[in-house]
C-alpha cells in the first residue's frame, strides 16, 4: 500500500514538473518589444528613426550668443589698446552658460587684424567651473585659422568643431581665442584683435571679456563684452509616431512594467509625452489617456485588449534649440 501511494507521488511529480517549465517559459514571452525600427511615423517631415532612435529631425541651423549691443547695431568696438593677440602669450576668452544643452558645430568671433601676421590662431571650449577664469579642462578644439586671412576691417570668422561638444544647462564654460604656438610671426605690429561691444552695456547677458599675457595661467577683466554667436542645429518643433502591439487575443497589458529608452545618447531634452489605448482594430490605435511622461504612464491602471496602441510624441523646447528622442522599449502581458 505505501509502495502503491510513493509511485503515485512520483507519477503527480513528473506531470507537473513539465508544466512549471511551460509555464516559466510562457512568463519569459510575455514580455513584447517596443522596437524602434518599427514605429509607424506619422510624421515623416519632422521626425525620424535615425541610428536607432527616434527623433526629431534638423531643420535649420540657429545663432547663439551676443550679436547687437543695446542700441540694436552689431557690435564693432575695437577693444583696448595692447588687448590684440600681439604674442603667443596672450590669450582672449570669456565665460558663458545657457539655461539649455546645445551641441555647437562652429562659433563665430568678429575679429580685425593689423599688419600681416602669419600664425595661426585657435578657439578652445573649456570647462570654466574656476570662473571668472574661463580656463580649465578643454573639451573641444576648434578648426585652425590662419592670420593672415583676417581683414583689417571687422569681419565675421567662423571655427569649427569637428566633434561638436555637448554643453549642458546652466554650466560655466570658456570661450578662448589663442595663437598657436611657433606657427609663425605676431608682434605688436602684426596682430588680430576680437571685437568688443561698443560700451559696457552690450551683450550684458554674458560674463566680461578676459584677458591674459602669460598663457592663460592668470586673467584680468576687460570693461566690455566680446561679440560671438555659435551656430547650433535646430530641429523641427514637434513629431509623433506609434507602435500597434498585437498580444494575439484579448489580453491585460501590465502598464506598470511599461519601459521605453528616453533619450540614449544622454545629449537630449526636449519633452516625450505617451498616449496609451487598448482595442481590437489592429490599423487604427484609439487612446484612453494622452500626453502622460513615461513614469504617469507607468502609474495607470492596466489596460484590456488584443492590441495595445503606444504613441510617442516628441517636442523640441527653448526654440526648437534642443532635441527629443527615444530608443526600443518593453511592456508586459499578464
């Protein structure tokens, strides 16, 4: 009889085991991919899957920093006397900060020159966390200008960035002017000289100019401001798309498990908004709630239906200036 009830167990065992394996295994498919690369774009004109992110797509390309003075005319002081790069010890710069990313591909400085100096000159972005010293640890180095392509007028220069920095928000960083070292002759005589405001007041929303003669080890404050602008791109304002998920028959979607890559690259912040519905029309996505970020959309009851309908929009913020962009996602089926 007690062999009888053993053999029995034994038996019930091995016809449950499998089924916990079936059952680990039906867990572990339940999870659907929100895959980037299939978004349905409704809007192709303004937004795109690009190295597997969806985002906003440039549509132009904008000018930052401090053009006019007060009085609405560009700037065209001069500077000082003995404020030129007259040496390779003497160094231009100043510190700036937006409320905003950006990603600079060039700036542009109005410079003059006197002579015929044959160096050459650099602008380097640094990271001015010691301000009002706008030295510190470079990030990025522009195109190499040559001297003697510089009128004796004021004219617009442009440097470029072959791998474009990305500033953050509300971050002290230098903007340096520098000769290059031993590449050729500047002196008193033969010299270049950036363009200053025409009086204290211009381009007042950024720090001073500042001045150094021993190689940036130490500054002194100028009584204007440079004139600059960096060109950045700009994107389109606003762009959505949207995922059907098919879960095969009527199902609840676990909106708590719903996940979706926010920005990759880290270099972004415009906003992403989701909508989110459930149906059974797998062509036409419906929504029951609209415009939510991902940690409201994660906070929603489940949802109930064959199809589960993602949209994502995207909007480009402090005039259009910054980007907006997600990668693949997941959600859950219970």
């Amino acid at each position: 009889m007690k062999f009888s009830k053993i053999f029995f167990v034994l038996i019930v065992l091995d016809f449950l085991l499998p089924a916990c394996e079936y059952t680990l295994n039906r867990d572990l498919s339940n999870l659907a991919t929100l895959d980037v690369n299939n978004l349905i774009i409704e809007t192709p004109g303004t937004a795109d899957v690009l190295a597997g992110e969806f985002q906003l797509k440039q549509n132009s390309t904008l000018q930052l920093g401090c053009q006019v003075g007060t009085n609405a005319q560009p700037t065209t002081g001069a500077g000082d006397s003995g404020v030129s790069l007259n040496s390779t010890n003497y160094f231009l710069g100043f510190t700036f900060s937006f409320s905003y990313p950006i990603k600079p591909s060039a700036v542009l400085l109005r410079l003059s020159s006197s002579g015929a100096p044959t160096a050459t000159a650099v602008v380097k972005i640094t990271d001015a966390s010691a301000t009002p010293s706008p030295m510190g640890t470079i990030k990025s180095t522009s195109s190499i200008l040559s001297m003697s392509s510089v009128s004796p007028s004021y004219a617009d220069q442009s440097f470029t960035f072959s791998s474009p920095p990305t500033l953050a928000a509300n971050t002290a960083y230098g903007l340096v002017l520098e000769p290059v070292a031993n590449s050729g002759s500047i002196d008193a005589s033969n010299n270049i000289s950036w363009s200053r405001g025409d009086t204290a007041s211009d381009c007042s929303s950024f720090h001073v100019n500042q001045l150094s003669s021993n190689g940036g080890n130490s500054w002194s404050s100028l009584p204007t401001r440079p004139y600059f602008y960096f060109q950045v791109p700009g994107y389109a304002n606003t762009g959505s798309g949207y995922w059907i998920v098919d879960g095969q028959v009527s199902t609840e979607w676990d909106l708590s498990s719903f996940n979706v890559s926010e920005n990759p690259s880290g270099d972004k912040s415009g906003t992403i908004v989701y909508s989110i519905g459930a149906g059974s029309n797998p062509s036409s996505p419906t929504y029951s709630s609209n415009d939510l970020t991902l940690t409201q959309v994660k906070a929603l009851p489940n949802v109930t239906g064959r199809y589960l309908y993602v949209q994502v929009k995207l909007t480009s913020t402090n005039n259009n200036i910054v980007n907006a962009g997600t990668a693949s996602g997941s959600i859950s089926i219970l």
